[in-house]
C-alpha cells in the first residue's frame, strides 16, 4: 500500500529541520529563503507561491565553502566546484545520500524510488559521450560530422 507523504508549510519544514539537527541559517536579504546544512552537505529552500517548500539551491557536498555538484565519468564520481574536481568517496557520497532523504523528509517532498537506492549524479560524463548533456546547437562537432560537411562541398 502506497503512503500519503503530507506536504509541509515551509515554517513547518524549517522547524523539522531545525529539530532534527540541521543547521539552518536565514537570508538577510529574503525572508522566504533559508541555507541547510548538514553532514558536510549544504542546498536551500524557499517558500512556494503556495506557501509549501520548493528547492532553491541544489544540494551537494560542501568544498572550500561552495557546494560541489557530482560529476559521474563512468570510471569513478567526482565532486565539482568552480576551483576544484576531487574524487568522491564512499563517506562522500553516503552524505549526500543521506542529506538528500532527511531534507527530502523535513520538506515533505516525494522520494523517488532510484533515488532512494543511492546516490544520483548531477552530470554523466562518460568518456565516449562527452559533452552530450550539452544542446545539440552548443555541442562540438565530431570528427566524423566535420567530414560529412566537408564532402559535400562541392570541390
């Protein structure tokens, strides 16, 4: 039998936090809006039109004070800043993990099955098909692409 998950207001989401150990810091600037950490993981969420609670800022684990986004290259998961690319590892990703259900949770948002078997990457960058999160229009052109436009020119 399925379960009802009750949608929380977002002052009720912020007090579950703030009860089960997140450290949650407030935006000066918006009133609606609030920081979450936890377990080395940081995202934010803000008050909906409706007044329920929708993702600002998506979660990841914190590196030099900035959240990293999880880079899959098929080989091995990376964790990505601005600065930095460093390989993440089984703690690494048990905190996202981890992170992820309990704000889900406090939110009351759905948990999606693949996602609660583990941990999803934000990008897939496998080495054969790089670039292919890119558009169409933005990606590079392929060798063999270069080629067919080259043989259609008339010479």
């Amino acid at each position: 039998m399925t379960k009802k998950i009750k949608e929380r207001t977002f002052e009720e989401a912020t007090a579950w936090l703030k009860e089960n150990g997140f450290d949650v810091m407030e935006v000066p600037s918006n009133p609606n809006r609030v920081f979450v950490k936890k377990y080395g993981c940081s995202g934010a969420i803000e008050r909906s039109d409706s007044g329920g609670v929708k993702l600002f800022a998506k979660p990841g684990y914190l590196i030099g004070g900035e959240i990293a986004r999880l880079v899959d290259k098929g080989f091995q998961k990376f964790l990505k800043t601005s600065k930095s690319e460093v390989p993440a590892s089984a703690d690494h990703l048990k905190a996202i993990h981890q992170f992820l259900e309990e704000l889900r949770e406090g939110s009351g948002s759905t948990s999606l099955y693949n996602e609660a078997l583990g941990t999803v990457s934000d990008r897939y960058q496998y080495d054969r098909v790089k670039d292919r999160d890119e558009s169409v229009a933005e990606r590079p052109k392929r060798p063999w692409e270069r080629a067919k436009q080259t043989a259609k020119k008339p010479a």
